[in-house]
C-alpha cells in the first residue's frame, strides 16, 4: 500500500529565548574550570547561545561539548573576568573571580 512512501526527517525548529539567567558570579581556581547552567525561558529554546570572556587573558569560555546551555570557564590568570552569554538580541553577565591555584 504505502511501497513507494518516503519518509522525509524534518529538524526541529528553531525556538530562541526571550531571556537568559546564567549566574551573576563564579569562582574557579588557575587551570581548574567552572561550569555555569544557562536558563532559557522558553526553557525549550534551542538556538544556539555564545559566550564571550571580557578578559581572556584571566579566564576562557566556551559551551559545554554537547549541552549549549552550560558554559565552561577555565581560570588562566589571578584577576577577573565577565563571561557574556548571547542569543541574539538577549544577553546575561557572570563575573568570574579567578583564583590561585591550590
């Protein structure tokens, strides 16, 4: 009956958020990282988020390998730094606090 019926995989559609709460600070150690959750509301929003570091000279960011709604901050440097999340028009702060290693 349906020999000739094709099945054709369709992407979900993109669904950006209307707000992003991540936290408004951090600590992490020199060469330790820090993961910072990311709400979304709609909490189903899936475009894609990106982060940026104010000073990367004191820590990176990146998303978590599989999970765009966690960032990664690795301390580089003793001092300070504000990772930026952004999904288009919508962005939040955290202020990470880089500490001495142990």
């Amino acid at each position: 009956l349906f020999a000739n019926a094709k099945i054709i995989a369709t992407s979900e559609p993109t669904v950006a958020p209307t707000t992003i709460t991540m936290p408004a600070t951090a600590t992490v150690k020199v060469g330790e990282t820090v993961e910072l959750p990311i709400v979304t509301d709609p909490f189903q929003a899936n475009a894609e988020i990106t982060y940026t570091s104010s000073a990367e000279a004191k820590g990176t960011v990146a998303a978590k390998s599989g999970n765009n709604k966690v960032a990664v901050v690795t301390g580089v440097a003793e001092g300070s730094t504000t990772i930026t999340a952004t999904c288009g028009n919508v962005t939040d702060t955290c202020t990470v606090t880089v500490q001495a290693a142990s």
